[in-house]
C-alpha cells in the first residue's frame, strides 16, 4: 500500500466532517434527566452537611449489665458459740506452757564467802542439801545442815517462772544460842529442770556478848540437782 499524498487531505477533511445537529438537544433524554435529579440531590446534601444541619438521629447503644456484688454467705449453724468463762481457743503453732517443779530435795554443793574486819574467808561443802517446799505463787527454801540433818533456817520466796527472789530482811541462823546471825538482803533461785541455783547475800553478826562482837557480809552460793 502506497502512502496518501499530500494534495488529498483537505478533500478527506471535508468528507469526514460531521453532519447536522440533531433535532434532540443532548442531555434531554430519561437517563440524563434521571443523573441530573441524583446530582441535584447529591449537591443539596453537601449543603446542608457543609451549613451544619443536623443529620439523622443515631441510637446510641444500651449499657451493659452490671454484675451484683457477691454476698458474703451466712455463717454456719453447726458452728458452736463460745461459752461464758470458757478460756480463749489457742492460736495453732503455740507451744504450751512448761511446767516448773519446784518441791524436792535438792543435793550438790555450797560455797560460803564471809567479809569481815577487812578479811575475805571461803568455806566450801560438797555435801550441801537444800529442801523445796509448796508449788504454787510462795515457796519455802530451807537451808540443812549436812552433818546433822537438821534445818538451818526456811526463807520465803516468791516465784515468776522460772525464778523465785527471797524478801528481804528474813532471819537465818542464831536459833540455837549465841554465834553467828544473819539478815537476807537480796536473793535468788533459778529452777531448771532439775537443777537448782541459789544466790543470797546477808549482814551477819557474830558473836553479840558483852566482851566480843564483829558484823560483816555473807555471799551464799548454791548448786544442787532434785533427788
């Protein structure tokens, strides 16, 4: 195929132009007619939108439902009220209460140191005994005599536990005649299972005649396990 030259355009321009206009405008047919309403409509709802017209009322959704709070339940019926009096139920894990023994014959040794006149003088005896009486709030200590047998003198003591302290200004000794007398100042026993400790201090006086008299102090010690 040849190309078309040059002298044959305007004749090919003029035969393919177009014909007359239609008796019909465009844009007048049902379907135009019919975009052009959605248009119009389209426009009058970005109007209102954009002059803040309200729109449309919107249902907001119910609340949710709240749970009830938990009712705490009745206490049982079966569970026994505490009587009047009765003693406190014990916390679990407490240890009970040991019980101290006080009454018996203790057997062991003694130390006695006497201060007197500017001297120090130690007597020791390793048969020493020492007698318990009583076992509740008050118990009676009594001193022996390991040769004889005998009571010496009996001290009052209060106990707390463990430990019992003797009351000051109690008498020891002298019972027998003129020699040696004392007077509690201070003193201790301590109970231990077995075992008992005794710790006194007295004033003494030895002698009290007319010609002869001397005073000092008395540390009393004491050692000894119940028979």
């Amino acid at each position: 195929m040849r190309k078309l030259s040059l002298w044959l355009v305007p004749w090919l321009a003029l035969a393919c132009a177009a014909q007359l206009p239609s008796a019909t405008p465009l844009g007048e047919g049902p379907l135009a007619k019919a975009e052009a309403l959605a248009a119009a409509k389209a426009l009058a709802a970005r109007e209102a939108k954009a002059k803040g017209k309200p729109g449309p009322p919107v249902t907001p959704p119910p609340p949710a439902p709240v749970a009830p709070p938990p009712v705490a339940p009745p206490p049982s019926a079966t569970a026994e009220a505490p009587k009047p009096g009765a003693p406190a139920p014990k916390s679990p894990g407490a240890k009970p209460t040991a019980v101290v023994v006080y009454a018996g014959e203790y057997v062991g040794s003694d130390t006695s140191v006497y201060k007197m006149a500017g001297t120090e003088r130690s007597e020791k005896d390793d048969k020493a005994r020492t007698r318990v009486d009583g076992s509740g709030a008050e118990i009676a200590v009594s001193f022996i005599d390991s040769g004889t047998g005998k009571d010496i003198c009996t001290l009052k003591a209060k106990t707390n536990g463990k430990t019992a302290s003797f009351t000051a200004g109690q008498k020891c000794w002298g019972n027998d005649g003129p020699g040696m007398t004392g007077t509690l100042t201070q003193g201790t026993a301590t109970f231990e299972d077995k075992k008992l400790t005794i710790d006194a201090d007295f004033d003494i006086e030895v002698g009290g005649g007319e010609s002869f008299s001397m005073s000092g102090k008395l540390h009393y010690h004491f050692e000894g396990a119940r028979k």
